[in-house]
C-alpha cells in the first residue's frame, strides 16, 4: 500500500500488532513450558508413586512369604513337624477306634481330659495302648513323641495356638479335615444323582469331616460328610473318584504351610515379573520423549528400582531354594522317621517270629518226648497179653502219633511261613537275619518228623505182630486139636464147618477151648483176638491158618534131632524153599537158636531146622499156604512137556514126565502144592542124522522119544545090485515077461517074493514101482 501512496500508518499498526502477537506466543510458549514441566512433573510423581507402591506390595508379600516359611526355614523358629504329622495319625486312629466301640467322638474326647480340660497326660496314656495304630510293639513311639503329638492339638500353620478348654473343642480339633486340591461338588445327599448340590469347593478351601469316609458300590465313589471351613455349610464330598482321581487329601501344618508358602511365592513371582515390566516399559516410553524434563529424573530412578526389582527377584529365588531345601530336608527326616520304625517295627517282629518259632519248637519237643513216652511199652504189654485190645490200642497210638506228626509238620510250616503283621521284608536287617535263624531253627523238626515216622512204623509192626501172634495161637491150638483128634486138615474142617462152606467163629472157639483145655469163656485175651480176626473161615482160609509155613531165606540145614550137636543133616535147605511147619518152636537153652520141626515140600523129608540164631539173623520168614495159579503163557512161554498154552495142562499121576493122566487142568484152575516143586533129571534123546531116499534130503531126525517110544526100527532086506540086470514086469518065467528097464550097478531095490527055480527071481520094489527081476 506504501508503494501506492497508501495511507503511512496501517504498517506501523500492523507492525504493532506483529509484535503484540509475537509476545503473546512467547507467553503461551513459556506458560506451555511450564506446563509441560508441571505434567512431567506430575507424571515423574505418580510414576515412582506407582513405582514404590508396586515395590511395598512385592515386599510386603516377599515378607509375608519369609514369615510364612519360617516354621520351615528359620534356625529359630523352625517348627518340629512330625508332631503335626504323628497327630494325624493318631486322630485317624481315634476316630476308627470310636466307630468300632460304637462311642461318640465327644465321649472319646471326655477320656482324654481331665476335669473336663484336655490332658497331656491322659492323651499320652490313652493313645499308646491304642490297638491298631502302631505296627508293631518295636514300633511305639516315645513319650516324648506322643507330647509333641499333643502339643501340635488346636496349632495352626502359623504355630498360633488356639484355645482348647473342654472336651467339645478337643472332640472337633479330632474330627477329620481335609485340603480340597481339585473343584469338587458338595451334595445334600450321600448319592450323587438323587441329591442337589449346596455349592462348588474350589482348590485350597479346608473342610472338617462329620463321619468317616462311605465307599459306594458298585460306583467305587467314596464320599465323606463335610462341613466347609469358610462358610460352615454342611453336606457330601467326594473323596475319590472311580478311576482314581482325587480331590480331598488329609491336612496337616505341615501341608498347610507348604501350601500357603507355594501360593506366596507364585503370587511373589508374578509380583516380581509384572514390576520388572512396568519398570522396563516405563523407561522405554519415557525414551522416546524428546524433551524429558523431570522424567529424566524419573527414568534414572527407574533404573534404580530395577536394581531394586532384581533384588527382590533374587531374594524370592533364595526364598524358593530354602524352602525346596526345608521341604527336602522334612521329608528326609520323615522318611528317616518312617525307616527308623519300620527299623523297630521289623526288630519287634524279628524277636517275635524267632520268640515264638522256638516257643512252637519247645512245646512240639515236648509233645514229641510224651508220645515216645506213651508208646514204650506197647511192644511188651503186647507180648505178655497185658493189653485187652492190642489193636485198639496201636491204632490209638497211631492216631496219636499221627497227630503228634502233624502237630511237628503244622509248627515246620508255622515257623517257615510267619505271621509278619506291620513288617517289610525286605531282604535285609532284622527280618532277613530272622528268616536266617528261622531256616537253621527248621533243620531241628527233621529228627522230630523221623521220629515220629519211626513210631509209626513201629507200632504197624507191633500191631501186625499181634495180630500174627494172635492167628499163630489160634493155628497153634487148631493143629493141637487136630492132632488130638487125629484128622487131616481136610476131615477137621468138614468136622468143624458140619458139612457147610465155612466155620463159624462159635465152632472155632470150641475147638480152641478143647485144644487148651479150658471153657469157651475163658480162653486167653490172644486166643480171642486171634478169633476175632479170623472170623468164620472157608476151607481155602481154615487151611492157610492150620498149616503154618516158612521160606528159606539165608541156607540152613536140616538136621534129625532137635540138638544141633548131636544130629546129623539130612540135606541142606535152599534160598526160597518152602517147609510146613510140623512142631512147636523150641529155644536149645544150651545154644540159644529158635528150632522147630519142619517138612520141606520139595521132597518131604522131614527134621529140625534153626529158625533164627542166637544173634538174631533169621533164616525163615513166614509165608501163607502156597497156591497156584494155572495161567498158560502167563511168562511168555508155552505150556510145557504136558500140554501146551492151547491144549492145556495135563494132572499127572507121578512127579515123571508122562506119567498116567489123571485130569486136565484148565486156565484159571488154583493148585494147592502138596509137594515141589521138584527138579525132574533130564533125559536123553537119541537123534540121527539121515538122508530121505525119495527126494534125497538130508537132516536129523528123534530115534527114541524121551518115553522111550521107538520112531524108526533097522530095515534088513535091502538088496544092493552088484550087476548091471534087467528088471521085468509082472511074471515069474523070464519068458513069460519083458524087459522094462535094466538095474544099474550099486542101485537099492527091496525083496519081496524069492523064486523057487535055479535061476532065483525076486519080486523087488523100485523106489517108483513094484517089478521082477532075477536074483543071481
């Protein structure tokens, strides 16, 4: 406008209001200064307020966690936990023992106080005699222990005590709690599908049991009835699940401090992380603001507390590494605990099992000694017939000693296998030393079960001796009878029996009373055992009782008299021969051997045999009658000289083969041996050896036949021709018959018919054909 002559003053004024501008910008450029100083200042403030807040919260919680370990870590305040633990055992064990007497735990709490408050001492007394919570007597633990136990009653985690001043309070500190480790449904009812649920038990919250744990079946669900300690509502928890999952487990101080200890250092941990990242992200931020002003400070302070963060972050590790060391070194001492128990416990049953292994071992040695005691003199009440029932008795001794064995089998098996209630055997210590000295503590019931078996075998004998001495008087008194009599075996038993099949036990008392010479009642206690066991006898067993025999078993002689010195030998008698006895046994009081008179039945003969000598060794033993059983090929053979498997036997007349058929004897016929058997001589058989003149073969053939029946006789009218001659055909005259072939030198014809002319013609057989031919 200037340049065009415009009016002078609208620059100036412009100029004016370009500079009032310029002030005023100055102005709001200075009071945005100081506004941005303000807010960085107010920023600066409230992030290290922020910043220090986050920094007492992670300390307050870094401390909280510390004096929440302490019970673990602390040197001074570190709590002796297996009192917690022993409590609750002892607090299952009471309330099992109050459902099985059938009592209330409030009952049971009133016997553990005294006036009404709890006492240490009558919980010390009551719960050592407690049946059932220890493993073994070894195995109780001191008093010391139990009042630790005690004094862990109404202590929290924290080791605050709370007041327990009369049996109701003691009675619920004895019910049972439990930490919920998974969300679990709490019920009304005990059934899950017919109950409603009162509300959702969530990981970490305590319930206090109001009944012991119920199994439900077939479901294999155990549920408990709970009450909830955050709210005090009341209803059914599931314990464990079908399928093994859990989701209530005991509580004790110890879990509780390691619970909240954990929970403490995770929530610790996160405090850590999330300060750490705010401090990063704040410096960052505050990086990228170009003019810092105050928050340059902040930022340096910043940096600090990341320090400080470290720090803490590094004292949190230290707390996780003491506590991890704390709750390995409690369990090695619970472990350490737990052996050292089991260490007693196994030492109480080592002195126990070995205690009574000897006990059993004593008392089966004295048994044993009594039984041999009992049974001593058996053999010779039985010998002087003193026993009334000899049978009766062994068998009663039998059965005693039978017992007896297995009373010794029963403690073999009791010391091999013992009751090990409560014990680990695991190879070493106390039990495996014991199972050592049980082994050797075995080997001393073998002599006991020897002897027990030896008894055994020794009453049978004593009992089959009765019974033989009690048959061998009743055959004695029968042969007695039969001499007196004067009959053979087989006219005395058809006398006996009165023509029937057998004799009755009356007719055989009779004539055991004739033979002894006394009443029927009054025959001897072996005489009537003897008839006892013979009952009525058929002809087969009458025989094999009257006739007594022996077989040879060592080679004797027999001898003409009863005195060895001066008799003479008739023969000597083989192993395995058989002899009937014929007299009474008689002792040479000069000799001391047992004689008896005797007839061998391979040739009859008769006279005096030495039955045992007088240092015992026997040369007889007693065999029943023998029999026969004919049975041809029964040993693979045929049926002899006599017959033959197919055809049968033939009885003969004489002991010679041959001799005159009296019968045939047919498989499954029994013979009685009289006599034999006997060694037939052999005999000799003439035998040739020939060439048959038909067909020319040569071979050997039987002369005479061991009867003496002749197969061949000397043919004498053979004729040899020394000449060569026709041989004609039928006809005297030479002139009457022609030629038919010619007789060479040295051929055999057989004479006929001699010719009454000069010229003597015979009628000779060729081998082929009857022909003549001249005779010169």
């Amino acid at each position: 406008d200037s340049k065009h002559g415009g009016d002078a003053a609208v620059p100036a004024e412009f100029r004016e209001t370009l500079n009032s501008l310029k002030s005023q910008q100055s102005e709001v450029d200075t009071a945005k200064k100081r506004l941005s100083d303000r807010e960085q200042k107010f920023v600066a403030k409230r992030l290290l307020k922020d910043a220090f807040q986050m920094f007492e919260d992670l300390e307050a919680k870094l401390d909280k966690v510390s004096k929440a370990a302490d019970p673990l870590i602390s040197p001074k305040d570190r709590e002796n936990f297996s009192g917690s633990v022993l409590l609750t055992r002892i607090t299952e064990a009471l309330r099992k023992h109050a459902k099985d007497s059938e009592t209330t735990l409030e009952a049971l709490a009133e016997d553990l106080c005294d006036d009404g408050t709890p006492s240490e001492a009558k919980f010390v007394e009551f719960v050592r005699d407690l049946p059932g919570l220890w493993l073994s007597e070894g195995a109780r633990p001191t008093e010391e222990q139990l009042k630790g136990a005690f004094d862990w009653i109404g202590k929290n985690s924290a080791g605050e005590r709370a007041s327990i001043s009369n049996a109701v309070e003691l009675a619920e500190q004895l019910r049972g709690r439990f930490f919920c480790i998974s969300s679990v449904t709490m019920t009304e009812g005990l059934t899950l599908e017919a109950s409603r649920p009162v509300r959702k038990m969530e990981p970490g919250e305590i319930i206090d049991a109001l009944d012991e744990p119920e199994l439900k079946t077939p479901s294999g669900v155990v549920r408990i009835k709970a009450r909830a300690k955050t709210d005090g509502k009341e209803g059914y928890v599931t314990l464990s699940g079908d399928r093994g999952s859990k989701f209530l487990e005991p509580y004790s101080a110890y879990r509780e401090i390691l619970r909240v200890v954990e929970s403490g250092l995770g929530e610790t941990l996160v405090g850590i992380n999330q300060t750490m990242a705010y401090l990063k992200n704040k410096s960052e931020e505050i990086s990228n603001i170009q003019h810092v002003g105050s928050l340059g400070e902040v930022k340096a302070e910043l940096m600090k507390m990341r320090v400080r963060a470290s720090k803490a972050q590094s004292t949190h590790t230290t707390l996780k590494k003491r506590i991890a060391e704390a709750q390995r070194r409690q369990e090695r001492e619970a472990e350490q605990e737990k052996k050292e128990r089991q260490e007693a416990a196994d030492k109480a049953v080592a002195e126990a099992m070995l205690k009574e292994a000897n006990m059993t071992l004593e008392s089966i040695q004295a048994e044993v000694d009594a039984m041999i005691s009992s049974t001593k003199d058996l053999d010779s009440q039985v010998a002087d017939g003193t026993l009334a029932d000899p049978i009766a008795s062994t068998d009663a001794a039998e059965r005693a000693v039978g017992a007896t064995l297995e009373s010794v089998e029963s403690g073999k098996s009791k010391v091999l296998h013992p009751t090990k209630d409560g014990a680990k055997d695991s190879g070493r210590g106390a039990l495996a030393q014991a199972r050592r000295s049980l082994s050797e503590l075995v080997a001393k019931f073998r002599p006991l079960e020897d002897r027990c078996k030896k008894e055994v075998e020794a009453i049978r004998a004593i009992r089959e001796k009765a019974k033989l001495e009690a048959r061998e008087a009743v055959a004695t008194a029968l042969r007695s009878h039969a001499e007196k009599v004067c009959l053979a075996p087989d006219a005395l038993f058809a006398k006996l029996s009165g023509g029937r099949e057998e004799i009755s036990v009356e007719s055989l008392r009779a004539a055991v009373a004739e033979a002894t010479g006394v009443s029927k009642d009054g025959v001897s206690q072996r005489l009537e055992l003897g008839l006892r066991l013979s009952g009525a006898l058929t002809k087969l067993r009458f025989l094999c009782l009257l006739q007594d025999f022996k077989r040879c078993v060592k080679e004797i002689a027999l001898t003409t008299a009863f005195e060895v010195k001066t008799s003479s030998t008739v023969r000597k008698i083989d192993v395995g021969e058989y002899l009937e006895i014929v007299g009474e046994k008689r002792v040479d009081a000069k000799t001391g051997l047992e004689r008896v008179k005797c007839r061998a039945l391979r040739d009859l003969k008769q006279g005096w045999i030495t039955t045992r000598g007088n240092q015992g060794t026997a040369f007889l033993e007693h065999v029943t009658k023998p029999f026969m059983l004919y049975q041809p090929g029964a040993s693979g053979q045929g049926g002899g000289s006599s017959g033959s498997a197919s055809s049968g036997l033939a009885l003969e007349e004489s002991c010679e083969s041959g001799s005159s058929h009296l019968q045939a004897v047919t498989s499954g016929v029994l013979l009685e041996v009289l006599e034999g058997p006997r060694q037939e001589p052999p005999l000799e058989v003439a035998r040739i050896r020939g060439r048959a003149v038909r067909d020319g073969r040569t071979g050997w053939a039987t002369l005479r036949e061991a009867n003496g029946v002749e197969n061949f006789r000397t043919e004498e009218r053979l004729l040899v021709c020394r000449g060569s001659i026709a041989i004609t055909s039928v006809g005297f005259k030479s002139g009457e018959c022609m030629a038919v072939r010619r007789a060479h030198l040295h051929s055999n014809s057989h004479g006929l018919v001699s010719s009454p002319q000069d010229v003597l013609f015979l009628r000779c057989r060729s081998w082929t054909s009857p022909l003549w031919r001249p005779y010169i």
